[in-house]
C-alpha cells in the first residue's frame, strides 16, 4: 500500500494493489501504507504518448547532420530518419530504449505507444523495446512498422511477422503488441490486408502514420484512392480502435470517416513544425485525438505547449475553445481502452498510474507510481542508474553516428 501524501488540506491518494483505493484530504488515508511525501507536488494520472519512436532517443546526443541540407518531407525522412533507423542494431537500440523509457518516467510519462523501425535488426527487435519498459516500469505499446521501402514484400512481411512473434510469445504484464504499418506510400495492397487480418487474428489493433505530408495523399491517389485513409480503410488494414498518427492532410470529412470508423488520430505538434509538414488543420472534427510526441522526449507537458503555440498561430477552433486541453485526456482512454483498464479520472477504481509532479515549468516527476509499483522516488528512478543508463546511451550513439555516415 502506497500513501501519496500531499499534506494537510490537500487532496492526497491511497494505492493498494494496482488500483486507486481512496482519494481525499482525510488523514485516516494513511492507515497501515507506505507514505510518500508530495507536499508542494501536483497529483495527477500519469501521461500517455499516444505515438512515438523509442529508436530516435539517441539523436539528441550529437546526430550527425545531413551532408546536404533536405528540404522535403521525403528528404527529410531518406537523410535523416530512414539512415538512423537502418544503422540501428540491436545494441544501440537498447541504450536508446532504456534512455527514451527512464526520460519519460522522470517527466511523468507512464504509458509509451512506439511505432518501431531498425530493418537490419527486425527479429528480436520488440523484445529489445519491451524489456527497457518491463525493467524500469513502464506501460508500452510495441509495433514493428512494416514497411517495403528497402526489401519489398518481403521485408514488409519479416515486419509483421516480429508483430505477430511478440504479441504471442510476450509474457510481460505491462507491454503489449500493436500491429504496425509503417505508411501507406511505402506497402503495397498486400502488406495492408495482411496487417488488418493479423491484427484481428491477435485482437489487437493497427498503428500507422497516415496524411502526415502531401507525398503520402498524392501516392494513395496514383493507387486510386481518394487518399492514404480511404486505402487503408478500403483495404481492411484499420481495424476499429487503430491508432492514426498524424492526419495533417486529412480533410474535415475524411477526418470524420476515421471517428467513425473508431478510429484514433494522434497530434504530434512539435514534429510537424520540425517537418514543415503543415498544422492538421481537421482534427477538430474527431472526438478521439491523443498526444504524441513522433520520437521527440516524452514529455507531454512541453508537447501540449507546443501544440496550443501552433493551434493559435493556425487558428484552429479548439484553441479557443478547450478542446486542445482534452488531447491528454483522450491519450489515456485511449490506453485503457486498448489495455481493459481505467487510467482516469484520479479516483477509487481506477489503476494507480499516478504521478505526483514538481511544480513549475519543467515536467519533472518527483513519485512515479506505474499499475501500483513504485517506479521514480524522490526524482529518482527505482529500477535503473540513470547515469549509467546514460553513459551507455553516449557510449552506443558515438558507434550509430560511424554506422550512419557509412549509409
Ligand atoms: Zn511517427
């Protein structure tokens, strides 16, 4: 039994087991519990990053810039993002999991949605992700994005495969399989069809990234679709409760085909910007966007500064009107839907992922409670040494950077 203990007056909770067992100012809270200090903390659900790439957590450790500068989403993602994802193996994986997962738990982040790609290390690749949550405590949800952009058919089917290995063979109570496709312009109708059938085979869901430039809508129309979302759907490669990242270029009516077929968009704000890929200007007409963070650190607390910076500046109506306020919300429905558990509201019942966080502007956990384990005391981690987590992670990017130059 845990006591979250904010002090006289203040609302103060109770975990015993994996649930929230009471949440109220009485001093009679603490009876028999372990009492955890969070005087001058806010008590809140924990976070959830509804879309994100745990292999990306090395670049902010010196990533070697492009030789030539890109200037298009595609260059973009062919200078920098395709050559870091083939040169990672499954060492510098590890370093960059444990990193990404011990950086979110210390900002308050709970739950991680990952979208995974490394095409020279795809078998065994979840396992990687999966153990840095299981170890440090984290709730995760894994896919490998299978994709035919370097092997064809078959590296698209070695993907869902790993998919399918991981969501039969994982034992970890935290971490869960997704199927995962990487984007429609880079599969085939073939790769669609056979996610949703071996996502409905698992019971689980798909995780995509659809619209998120122009390049994407334009080859869904080469295809003969009316764009990525229509394809995917056509093709039965979303099965109801598929996680949809991004949707920049998602009209208000395609936007409302996706809620309708129970579908979850995800808003990475920070990405887009740093994509020039636009503002998805549509998704106010869905009653299901989560927060993502598309491989930027997991704190959703500067995300969603982010995303209220960029929804003003491009007059989206829920800037105005609090809807941009529910995107957190919606990321931990989305979770509990997805994993048959209540993430919210911070009540008797609920799972106890609760985070009591310092106040201020910087997102900084001092308790991380993750299913009823304590997981971050006292601004520390209970599982890992972030300084050796850390100095790993400084050791395996310094190899990543050869190996990228080399590609
Ligand atoms: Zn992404």
């Amino acid at each position: 039994m845990l006591w979250l203990d904010a002090g006289a007056g203040r609302t103060s909770v109770r975990i015993d087991g994996e649930r929230i067992a009471a949440v109220g100012a009485g001093a009679d809270l603490g009876a028999g519990a372990r009492r955890l200090d969070c005087a001058g903390a806010t008590i809140e659900p924990g976070a959830v990053n509804a879309h994100t790439h745990l292999y990306s957590g090395l670049a902010p450790l010196g990533m070697p810039a492009p030789d030539v500068a890109p200037q298009t989403f595609l260059q973009i993602l062919e200078r920098v993002w395709w050559r870091l994802d083939r040169a990672i193996d499954a060492a510098a994986l590890r370093a960059s999991a444990r990193l990404y997962v011990a950086e979110a738990l210390l900002a308050g982040t709970t739950s991680l949605c990952d979208h995974h790609e490394s095409p020279a290390f795809i078998e065994g690749s979840l396992d990687v992700l999966a153990d840095a949550a299981d170890e440090l405590g984290a709730r995760m949800f894994v896919c490998y994005g299978a994709t035919e952009r370097n092997g064809g058919l078959d590296e698209a089917r070695r993907g869902l495969a790993e998919c399918g290995r991981f969501a039969r063979d994982n034992r970890r109570s935290r971490v869960r399989a997704m199927v995962g496709l990487h984007a429609s312009f880079t599969v085939s109708d073939a790769t669609i069809r056979e996610a949703g059938a071996l996502a409905r085979e698992l019971g689980t869901v798909v995780h995509a990234h659809v619209a998120e430039a122009p390049e994407d809508v334009e080859d869904a129309k080469r295809r003969g679709h009316a764009g990525p979302i229509e394809r995917l759907l056509a093709l039965e490669g979303l099965p109801r409760g598929s996680v949809v990242a991004h949707g920049v270029h998602l009209d208000v009516a395609e936007v409302r085909r996706v809620d309708a077929a129970g579908l979850w968009l995800v808003q990475n704000p920070r990405s887009n910007e740093g994509n020039r890929v636009g503002y998805p200007a549509s998704l106010h007409a869905s009653a299901h966007v989560a927060l993502g963070t598309d491989g930027w650190a997991a704190d959703m607390a500067e995300e969603e500064r982010a995303l209220v910076r960029l929804a003003t500046a491009a007059g989206d109506p829920e800037a105005s009107t609090g809807g941009l306020a529910r995107r957190l919300a919606d990321g931990r429905r989305l979770v509990g839907e997805r994993a048959g558990i209540a993430l919210a509201p911070l009540a008797v019942g609920s799972t106890a992922d609760v985070v009591a966080l310092e106040r201020g502007p910087s997102s900084r956990a001092r308790h991380v409670v993750v299913d009823g384990e304590l997981v971050v005391e006292g601004g520390r981690l209970v599982h890992g040494d972030l300084e050796a987590i850390r100095g790993e992670a400084r050791e395996q990017a310094a190899r990543l950077w050869a190996r990228m130059r080399g590609i």
